[in-house]
C-alpha cells in the first residue's frame, strides 16, 4: 500500500467513525489534569524567571500559563501537577532555582 493509499485508507475511517458508521470501534479518552501555575509558582516561593528557569521552559512560556493564554502539556503538565503535590520538588531536586 501507497503513503498515499494508507492517508486516503485513515481519513475514510476517521470520517466513518465521525459519522457513526463504525461499529465495534474502540474509543479512549484521556483526563487531561487542570493545573493552576500560579499558584503552585507561589507556593515554591519562587520568582517567575527563576520558576521557569528550574522547569526549563521560558519565562513567556510561563507567563502564558499563568495568564491562562495557554496550557502546559505533556511532560510539562505532569511536572507541574507533581509540584502541586509537592512543592518542595524544586527546591529539593533543583537547588541552583534558589
């Protein structure tokens, strides 16, 4: 089967699935946690440059999170619902933050 083919073949069933065409299908659905940066920022004691400096993400980054104009993912999301939890991660795995 053609690159091609097998795109053409994938766009079908997403389109026959869309439409409730497919039966027996099988669905996941994955809760994606909420987190409030801010918050957990405050919590850390931190400032936001060096927040985001000990998470590796850019200070904009950053601020895009905490001003709600966008969403952590991924590995990122995960390391901030772990400081939720427990904020002195930072502070304990990552001393040069302070």
């Amino acid at each position: 089967m053609s690159t091609y083919d097998s795109i053409l073949q994938g766009l079908n069933e997403a389109l026959a699935y869309s439409e409730a065409q497919v039966q027996n299908s099988v669905t996941h659905k994955v809760r994606v946690l909420s987190v409030n940066v801010a918050a957990i920022r405050t919590r850390t004691g931190l400032s936001q440059a060096q927040f985001a400096k000990s998470i590796g993400v850019a200070k904009g980054t950053l601020l895009n999170w905490e001003h709600g104009r966008r969403q952590p993912t991924g590995p990122a999301q995960v390391l901030l619902a772990m400081l939720d939890k427990r904020p002195s991660l930072v502070s304990e795995l990552l001393p040069a933050a302070r």
